[in-house]
C-alpha cells in the first residue's frame, strides 16, 4: 500500500533522529516526514564534542550529519528550538509546549540521554558543567584555557576524553572517580590500567575511592569541590560526568512500556504499533547475547534507525551487527566490540606497555564475547568478525603474536 499520504513525526533532532529522516527517504518513504528537535541546531555528530570540538579543531559544518540544505532538498520539515510536552496517542499527535499539535501516523521517538546529575550543595553554581549537547560544550570550551584548573567528576570515557582535550589545552586536570579505578563500569581491569598510566603520564591526577560532597563558590562561581575523604581540590571549572539517563518520561506518560529505557524489539517498535523509538532512549533486544539492554553509543543509533525505516518502508530488517565503541584519548585510539556477557577468560594480544594491544574475552566454550583493542585496529576488525560468527579460539594461540589474527579469525 502506498505510504505517500502517510505522516510520520520525528521526536529528537540527534544522530538517531536525524538518521531515520534521512533513512526513510533513502528506502523509498514518500510522505510527510517531519522532525521535531529541542536544539536549534540541524542534527549533528555528538563523539567530536569531548575532542575536536574542544580544542577548537572543527567548525560546526564539520560536526553536521548532513548540510543544512539537505532537510528541505529531501522534504524533511524541520522543526528546530521545539519541545513535545506530551504525546496524545489516541489522537495521533504530539503536543508541543506552545500548545500546538502536530498529527502523526507513525512517531518515532529519539529522545536520546541527559546527563545524571550530581545533587550535592553547590551544584548550581556557574563553572559547573556537564557535556551532552553542543551549548553544553560551548560552555565549556572557554574555560579549558591553559593554566585553568579542571575538576572532572566521573572517569568514564567523556571524562577522560575531556581531561585528554584540557590537558592539550594547557589546563591543569583532576579526575575525581568514586570507585577504585578508572572506566570502572565499562572497560576490563588492564584497560583501565592502561588508561590510568597514560592520564597520568599526560600530567591528570586521577583520585579514586573518593566523590564529591559539595561545591565551594565565591561570588556564585564554583572555586573548589569538597571530597568524601576531606581533601579540596581548587578549581576554576567542574565538568560532572557521570554518566546518562534515557529520556523516557515522555514515552512513560503517554503510557509506552519502560524499562531503563524505552522498550522496543528488532524493528524499533514500542508497545504500540504506531511508535517506534531509537537510539540512547531505547532499551532493545540484542540477539548475540540473548538478552536485552540498553546501549548508548552511534552505531546503535544507526542500526535501530536503519531498523525503524526499513520497517516503516516494508524493506527487509537490516542484519543484526555486533555492538562496537570508540574513544580518541591523546595518541590513543579503542575500538571495542561486543559486551563482556558470560565471560569466563580474558586474553591480552601483544604489550599494553608499547600502546598498541588487544583484550579479547572469551566464554567458557572459548567463543570471542568482546574485544577492546588500544591501536590495533586490525585486532578490532578480527575480533568483530569472530563475535559475529560465534568464533571459539583457543586462548593460548590468541595470545600468541606470532599466530595471525586473520587466520584465528577463520
């Protein structure tokens, strides 16, 4: 049946909204497509934010996901610096916070993340930053000047990739991390390691087993941050990253099934057949570790917009692919595929101590879970083909350098 008098409305203007716009067209989508984003900025990549962006690397055409002239060329209406309040199901519209309606036939939430915040006294004060969006990091961007003193909340990958870009900037950095190392919730233990020494070897001070308790501000800009073990750190800016939260409220009021995230299966599909959701908002199934979870990351924005168009657009559903990652630290460039489910042995290929290695995890009957591999691409690449096809290795010759990683990869 033809789809040309058919609606569909886009809530969330990032990488997976702005994706599935482009996507439907791409797949033969004839009707109205209309997306709707709180920025008033067309849709662009987020990772460069912590990195190129920063340090005054990239203008902003480099950040877009298409020129601005691309929307209107491909009769994609935009509707920028608009916020839904409420989705009206039964009328097949969302309400917007002027009190406008837009009608939809099918709705596909990108709703994305915020970052979690730090409710402690003196989180309000100015100086005191998160980074999600570009405002975030135009907020931010002046204050990494050389000398500045930086304390980041959190040692995940935005603050490390962020104390990486300060410390290139000539600003004093402390990494502030409430459990025992670095990357504690999303690397392995020698990862983190490695990481560690590098951050320090680049002149971050990273403290562990120790949060935040309060701001200190004078004249209402924060000037130190007051730790659990009753050190203060001076500083000039506080960047909290400690992590993101789905943004489902909307999705939840309007009645859709949420579970850390928006619930939806392999086509996108939430719990009512005419919306869908995707990207960091969704909680999905993920076949390869029969099991479901939530991923925030560009790829999976990719795939699940892919997954939403061809649906809307009756195409075949696209393949399912192996989750992967990146990070860019100093020199350092991580590749990680897969999620260390089930793992029973860990495997290093080649020395952490020359900058270039892999860590492969392995499940019991030796299959490859996941691999995080630190310059080494061709480790990354091989390790992504043995997750997919369910590759069992054995450990020893893994480890050994001299055994092709092409040939182990079959």
């Amino acid at each position: 049946m033809s789809n040309t008098a058919k609606r569909v409305v886009i809530v969330g203007g990032g990488h997976a909204g702005g994706s599935a716009a482009a996507l439907l067209r791409q797949y033969g989508w004839q009707g109205q497509v209309t997306l709707i984003g709180t920025e008033p900025t067309v849709p662009y990549q987020r990772p460069p934010l912590s990195k190129a962006w920063l340090k005054g690397e990239q203008e902003l055409r480099d950040l877009l996901l298409r020129p601005a002239t691309f929307y209107p060329d491909n009769r994609i209406e935009l509707r920028l610096g608009s916020e839904v309040a409420a989705i009206d199901r039964m009328a097949g519209c969302v309400v917007l916070l002027s009190g406008e309606r837009v009608a939809y036939d099918h709705l596909i939430l990108a709703t994305g993340c915020h970052a979690r915040a730090l409710s402690v006294p003196g989180n309000q004060l100015a100086g005191v930053v998160a980074l999600r969006t570009l405002a975030d990091a135009d907020r931010l961007r002046p204050l990494l000047r050389a000398g500045a003193r930086i304390a980041i909340v959190g040692a995940g990958y935005i603050g490390l990739e962020v104390a990486a870009s300060a410390r290139a900037l000539g600003a004093e950095v402390v990494v502030i991390e409430r459990e025992g190392r670095a990357l504690p919730r999303v690397a392995s233990a020698p990862l983190s390691e490695f990481f560690q020494a590098r951050h320090t070897a680049g002149g971050v001070r990273i403290v562990t087993d120790a949060s935040v308790e309060a701001f200190d501000g004078g004249r209402q800009r924060v000037t130190a941050a007051h730790l659990s073990d009753g050190e203060v750190i001076a500083c000039d800016a506080v960047l909290v990253g400690i992590g993101g939260a789905p943004n489902e409220a909307l999705a939840s009021a309007a009645g859709l099934v949420c579970d850390n995230g928006i619930r939806v299966d392999l086509a996108a599909r939430t719990s009512d057949p005419a919306i869908y959701a995707i990207g960091d908002c969704t909680h999905r199934p993920v076949p390869l570790y029969q099991r479901t979870c939530r991923l925030e990351s560009v790829p999976n924005a990719l795939e699940q917009a892919k997954q939403a168009a061809a649906d809307l657009c009756g195409r075949p559903p696209p393949a399912s692919e192996v989750p992967w990652f990146w990070s860019d630290q100093y020199e350092v460039r991580l590749q990680i595929a897969g999620l260390p489910f089930d793992v029973a042995e860990t495997v290093i290929r080649g020395d952490p101590g020359s900058g270039s290695f892999a860590i492969f995890h392995l499940a019991a009957d030796g299959a490859v879970q996941a691999v995080e591999a630190v310059n080494a691409p061709a480790e990354f690449m091989a390790g992504r083909m043995m997750i997919a096809r369910r590759r069992q290795v054995v450990a020893s010759r893994l480890a050994d350098v001299s055994c092709s990683i092409r040939e182990l990869a079959g």
